[in-house]
C-alpha cells in the first residue's frame, strides 16, 4: 500500500514543490492520471455525444456511459440514477427546484443543519418562502454534535430533511444512517450533501437508503466543473426537468414537449464529457489506494495536526472531541489575530490555508465566530507540510505580540 509520500509524488503540481496544500476542501490537487484522462479526450475522442452516428461520437458517447457505470457502482447505485451536474450545488438547486418547489404545502417543514454550506442552505430558504413553508435548523451541542434530542425536530410536518455527511468548517462526522432512519420514520425523504465526505470514506445509497445525494468532483480529485446528482429511480421519474434544451428531450412540438427517459431529461445540453471522464478515473484513482489506507494515513495527520496545534497555547481549536467523529477538516483562530492576517502570512510562507466564513455564515454566528482559519488534509499531506505550518504560526504570533500585550 503506498503512503502519503508516495502518494504525494502522483499530484504534478506538488511535485518538487515547497507549498503546503492545506485547502483540500475547497478543492483537492489532481493526480497525473486524471490529467491524462482529460487530456486524452480532447486528444482522441473530442465529440458531442448523443448527437452523432459517426465514430468519433458514438466513442464519445460509450465514454460518457461507461464513466457513469464507474459512478453508479462507485456508490451502489444504477446507471439511471445518476444525474451530471455543474456541481454540487447545482445538484442541490436542481432538488429544490425539481422536487420541493412541486411537493411541498403551505405548512410543511423542511430541516436542515447548523451546518450547512450555503448551498444546502439558501436553496431551502427561498423554496420555503415561496411554499409558505418552515425551515427549522438541527443544532450543535458544545461538542460540535447534533445531538439525539434535536433530531425531534424532525416530525410529521417534516417533508424534506438535508444535511451534510462532514462539515466543511468543523469536520465533524454525522450519524446520516441513523437521520435517515428519522426521517423516513416521519415519511420525509432525506437528501445528504456529500461534498467534505466523499474523498475520505465510502458512501453506499442503498444500506444508507437515503433518497438523494449530491457530491463535486474536484473535491475527489477529479476536475472541476462537474458534480453528481444520486436520487432513487422512482422519484427522478416523478420529478420534472430543472433546465430544458437539447438532449433531454423526447419529442419537442409546437406547443408542448415530452422528456426523454432518465437520466437525459435532467441533462440540458452538452456536458463536459472531459471532466466527467476525468472524474470516472479519480474514482479508480481513489479505489487504488483504497478507502481503508485513506482513513489510515489522514486519522494520523489528524491527530498529529490536532495535537501540534494543542501545544500552542494562542491557538484555539473548533473541533469535536472525540477524534473518530472528525474527517480531515480542522478550523482554529490565532488568539487576537484576524484570520486573514494570519493566512497572508502563511501565504508569504507558501502555505495554502482557507480563512473567513466558509460558506456558513450561520453557524459561524451560531458560533459567536466572525471567521476562521480551516485547513482541510488530504492523503498527498504529510506531518512535514503540518510542521511547517506550526513553525508559520510561532513566527506569525510573535510577530503580533508585543501589539497584543500593549
């Protein structure tokens, strides 16, 4: 099984590099073989597929079905269930607008997180308004958990719950199997962003049975640009198309129009067959090192992080307690010192790190927080890269000091 230092050697732009890269939430570096992927369809089967009887389309149309099989069986799904998106948010608008703007009531619930990423967030607020209907919010205790208590919450009235697997600022790991069980309890449909989770550890749609899922590509190591919709057959044949134009049709009239069968009615013009290919070979990229050896190397630089940034006694850390409930995401401030300061220091040091609010701006007010600094690992980081990071925060606050002491 290779390491993270061997696996470090298959991202070029790490490659010979004195950066630390610890923003891989917000979007990871890609390995050699992704970039060969994409580079190889436009080198050899650049094509519209679907559009064309000719080789060359009917090559690029096989690609883009077999990378949908890989996807499917990547989650256990089937091939009809799942839908290409821009993104996971697109994903996230697509359920908002195709499923909840035509099922929910004046009266209705919706529930989501604290948590939540703006984009499995604001969605819900503007369907509810114009449904007449409520968004109530999943709390965290002092541990950063959702608690057993607040899942009463979700009741009768509760029509759609929506939380993500790992928060994208505190890391910390929901109990998605257990909410959907609530939730399907209360004949609600659970829908799961599996954004901050999916390069980490293994997702089944079936043994979870949630009813959506939604994740991005580059936050898996495969391009941007392209994101997956999951949803059971069933309800993405009840739901009606988001965007309309070429290839999700059937028959197109004067007057009126028929869908073509899933999953083409939910894709509106071409897709970015590249990126999709790109993303079908950072599946096999993620399958080769395996889910297993992934939880293995980042639980150490989990701890090693966690316990690096414990010793210094102006860091305080937002993160659970208890270290099998936190993914790779770890937020912390530098005591009177701006995030943004502080991360154009590290800049200066070549170290990549996110500050502010991280796309959750309500939890970070639920936090009493203006923002953070979070760094996100992936299993091309090493301890090196945390150690330099340690030794940039030492400099950055003693630089700072003598002003904090005045």
């Amino acid at each position: 099984m290779k390491d993270n230092y061997e696996i470090k050697k298959d991202f070029p732009l790490l490659v010979n590099s004195s950066i630390a890269y610890l923003d891989s939430g917000a979007t990871t570096q890609k390995p050699r073989c992704v970039i060969d992927a994409v580079e190889n369809f436009y080198l050899n089967t650049n094509a519209n597929p679907h559009r064309g009887v000719y080789k060359l389309s009917v090559d690029a149309t096989t690609e883009l079905a077999d990378a949908r099989h890989n996807v499917a069986s990547f989650v256990n799904a089937n091939d009809d269930e799942i839908v290409f998106t821009k993104n996971a948010t697109e994903a996230l608008n697509l359920l908002a607008y195709s499923y909840a703007l035509e099922n929910l009531e004046k009266g209705d619930e919706v529930v989501i997180s604290i948590m939540e990423h703006h984009s499995n967030l604001v969605p819900w607020q503007k369907i509810t308004k114009l449904k007449g209907a409520t968004l109530k919010y999943l709390y965290i205790d002092k541990n950063y958990q959702i608690p057993d208590s607040e899942l009463k919450k979700i009741t009768q009235k509760t029509k759609i719950v929506s939380v993500l697997s790992v928060s994208n600022v505190l890391g910390t790991i929901n109990d998605i199997n257990k909410i959907t069980k609530v939730a399907h309890e209360n004949n609600a449909i659970m829908i799961v962003d599996l954004s901050q989770s999916i390069a980490h550890m293994p997702f089944d749609v079936k043994t979870s049975d949630v009813d959506f899922a939604v994740f991005g590509s580059h936050k898996m190591y495969g391009p941007l640009g392209v994101g997956v919709l999951y949803g059971k057959k069933q309800l993405l044949e009840s739901m009606q198309p988001f965007i309309m134009g070429g290839d999700m049709i059937e028959y197109v009239y004067e007057q009126d129009t028929t869908f073509a069968p899933l999953p083409n009615k939910f894709e509106a013009g071409t897709q970015d067959i590249a990126s999709i290919v790109g993303l079908s070979k950072a599946i096999d990229y993620i399958k080769s090192i395996g889910y297993q050896n992934i939880r293995k190397i980042e639980e150490n630089l989990i701890n090693y992080t966690i316990n690096s940034l414990k010793n210094l006694n102006f860091v305080e850390i937002y993160a659970t307690d208890d270290v099998n409930k936190i993914s790779s995401v770890i937020s912390f401030n530098v005591s009177g010192i701006h995030s943004h300061d502080v991360s154009t220091i590290l800049d200066d040091n070549n170290i990549c790190v996110r500050s502010g609010n991280h796309c959750a701006q309500p939890l970070l007010r639920y936090l009493g927080l203006d923002s953070t600094l979070r760094i996100s690992l992936a299993i091309y980081n090493t301890k090196e890269d945390i150690d330099k990071l340690i030794d940039a925060l030492k400099k950055t606050y003693d630089m700072f000091k003598k002003y904090l002491e005045k």
